[in-house]
C-alpha cells in the first residue's frame, strides 16, 4: 500500500514553512524566517514544494496545517490556504497543536535527556507567552496557556531539567540565569516537525470537519486604534 502523501503548513511564528511527507519523514520543504511574509510565500512555497518533489497534487491523501496557538495573522493565513486546497483537491484536513509539533521538532533534531520537561514558548507580549509543558514521550505536565512568565514561574519543578525554547524564550535568559535547571536550546518552527504527528492523525482518521475548523487563536484577537 502506498504510503500516505501530506503536504504541511507551518505558519504559526514568523515561520513561514511548508513540507511534503511521504510516510512521515519529509521528502521535500521550503522556508523562510521573517516576520509579516506569510501572504506572500505561501503559495510560491507550496508550488516550489510540489515541484521539487517531482508529485501531483492529485496524489496528495491530506493538508495538514499547524492550528495554533500563535500569530493571529500568520494562523489565519494558514488555515485559509489548507482549507482552500482541500477543498478543490477533495481532501481531508489535519491540523496539529503548534506546541505540541515544537516539541517534536526539538526531539526530532536535538539530544534531549528522557527525564527532561520540555517548554516551548511562543511570543505574545511584553512577558507573555503561549506555552505548555511537556515530557519526552509527549503525554502533557500542563495544558497549553497564555502565560505571565517571572522568577518565580515554574519554581515547583526546581527538581527536573527543563528546557525553554522557541522564539518566546529567548527574552527569559537573563530572568533564570540563576537557575541551573532551566536549559535555553536556539529552535525555529519548521512544517518538518508536523510531519509524523500528521502521518498518524491521518492514519487513525483524526481529521477535521472544515466547516467549522478554526484556528487555535487562545486569546481573542484584539485591535487598536489611534484617536
């Protein structure tokens, strides 16, 4: 049986990420780091993707889209366009936790100690950050939240080795820099990291309905104005 063809979306982050997997190892990915350019790659990466890797779209079996939490705008962006190539490929829709794929990438291309707790972060405002905690085999320690980050935060696990990552972490290395049970390890978000959680969301039928399918926004949207 012919193994199943994913095409992921990444644009949770500044990330702008798109990957083919084949199986759930990735055969081909393009993407850029650099903030508000989502529009405007998407659909050239999508196309450089299918090209590169010598597919069809006819052959791909699912989009996969990383649901959030995140940028607003970025998530948006995503979402809109798997929504809009399954629906003219007659597809089905995966979506993956963002935080949850992050940890996965960090496992994927880090040597990470079995005992650890991994923290991705993802930048909100000021000293805000979407996160969740996690262990090695991804079971969660915590739920995803928006989180107010000080001295005194995560103090009841001074016992385990976390690691903070993710671009929301970096502004936290001079807070616990007196904490040597908190590692900071340097990660971009990658659509290669959805690659084997999206393999087997499809393999066990976890996809979405895209009717009502909306990102994973956490916090409403909010708007300023000047007077």
């Amino acid at each position: 049986m012919r193994e199943k063809l994913i095409l992921l979306i990444e644009t949770a982050t500044t990330s702008c990420s798109v990957a083919l997997s084949e199986g759930g190892k990735v055969i081909a990915i393009k993407e850029a780091n650099e903030r508000n350019t989502h529009a405007n790659y998407i659909t050239l990466f999508i196309e450089d993707v299918m090209k590169s890797s010598g597919k069809l779209y006819s052959e791909l079996n699912a989009i996969a889209v990383s649901k959030g939490p995140g940028s607003y705008t970025g998530l948006r962006i995503g979402v809109s366009t798997a929504k809009g190539l399954c629906y003219a490929l007659d597809i089905p829709l995966l979506s993956v936790n963002t935080l949850e794929s992050m940890a996965e990438g960090l496992l994927m291309t880090q040597n990470v100690p079995s005992s650890a707790f991994l923290i991705p972060m993802i930048d909100a405002r000021r000293m805000e950050v979407y996160t969740g905690i996690y262990k090695t085999d991804l079971s969660v320690v915590e739920e995803v939240s928006a989180m107010i980050v000080d001295q005194s935060s995560f103090n009841q696990y001074h016992a385990n080795q976390l690691i903070l990552f993710g671009d929301g972490s970096q502004k936290f290395i001079e807070l616990f820099s007196d904490r040597s049970n908190i590692e900071f390890i340097d990660f971009e978000n990658s659509a290669a990291h959805l690659s084997s959680l999206a393999n087997r969301k499809l393999i066990s039928g976890e996809i979405e309905n895209m009717a009502y399918f909306e990102p994973f926004y956490l916090k409403d949207f909010v708007t300023t104005s000047r007077s």
